[in-house]
C-alpha cells in the first residue's frame, strides 16, 4: 500500500513506502532483522546487539551482514530498489507501518540510548540531522543544565 503526502515547504510529492521494507523484515528470521534495524536506526554497536539479543558478539555482526545480503538478494532488491528511486535523495521515511513493526519487536526499548541524567530513552527515529555530529547525551537541555550542576556542585571532601 502506497501513502502520498504532499510536502507543504517544496511542493514536491513524497511517497511513502516502506510498506515493502516491512514485509521483507518480516520474511527474514526476527534476529537478523532485528540487528539489522538496531544497526541502522539506533547505531547500536554488536556488543548491544549481542547483548540484547542474547548471542555472541561474532553472531550479532554475523545477523547484519545476512540481513543486509538477504536485503541485496535479486529477488528483494529491485522491488526496493525502487523505493529508493521514489524517495527523496534515497532518504528512508519512517511511516506507520515501519513504527508498528518497531513498536511490536519493541525495539525502541531494546535499543533506544538513554538521557546521562534522567535515564530516559531519548527520541531517535525521524530527525533528518540524528547522526549529524557528535550523539547527543541528554534528552533536553533541562537535563544537560541539571548534569552540569552535578558535576560542578562543589564536593564534601574539598570543604567547598
């Protein structure tokens, strides 16, 4: 199923589609797509995916290299490779049918990095600059003035 959207600054139509990206996760073994969606949308390192998912480091990075190659697969990559083509600048836009499939593995629990201060799962999925730059540390700028505060807060031991 195919969803447009029109977007209001460029006028340019967006398609929405990864629908299709959807039903080839689902075709593969969940552990291999679930690496490959840790790696790819929360830069999760194969020492989180092994230890989330319970195997070995080799095996984590084992899950995302057959995830990517059952992705590259002819009988996969044209259909997505026309999603690609579709899409703007080949940038993958996270629908509906995307976060339910995330939601229902629960990975945004699994995977989501959390505030330094608050330890609260900081939002990850949708920002066009997410992996621009250094990775964020706290989740507003409330808990980064409150995590400063901390660390200057003059210790017991200094007399201070």
């Amino acid at each position: 199923m195919t969803q447009h959207r029109r977007s209001t600054a460029a006028g340019r139509l967006w398609v929405e589609r990864t629908d299709l990206l959807v039903e080839v996760l689902r075709t593969m073994k969940r552990n291999y797509a679930v690496a490959f969606l840790a790696r790819i949308l929360y830069g999760a390192s194969y020492e989180l995916i092994a230890e989330k998912l319970r195997v070995s480091e080799g095996e984590a990075a084992v899950f995302c290299r057959i995830a990517a190659s059952s992705l590259r697969h002819p009988s996969r990559s044209q259909r997505l490779r026309e999603v690609l083509d579709d899409s703007d600048e080949g940038a993958l836009i996270v629908d509906r049918g995307l976060r339910d499939l995330i939601r229902s593995w629960n990975l945004e629990e699994m995977f989501a990095s959390l505030c330094r201060q608050c330890e609260q799962p900081m939002e990850t999925v949708g920002s066009v600059y997410e992996n621009v730059g250094r990775p964020r540390r706290y989740c507003s700028n409330a808990c980064r003035q409150r995590a400063y505060r901390v660390r200057k807060r003059p210790s017991p031991m200094h007399g201070g």
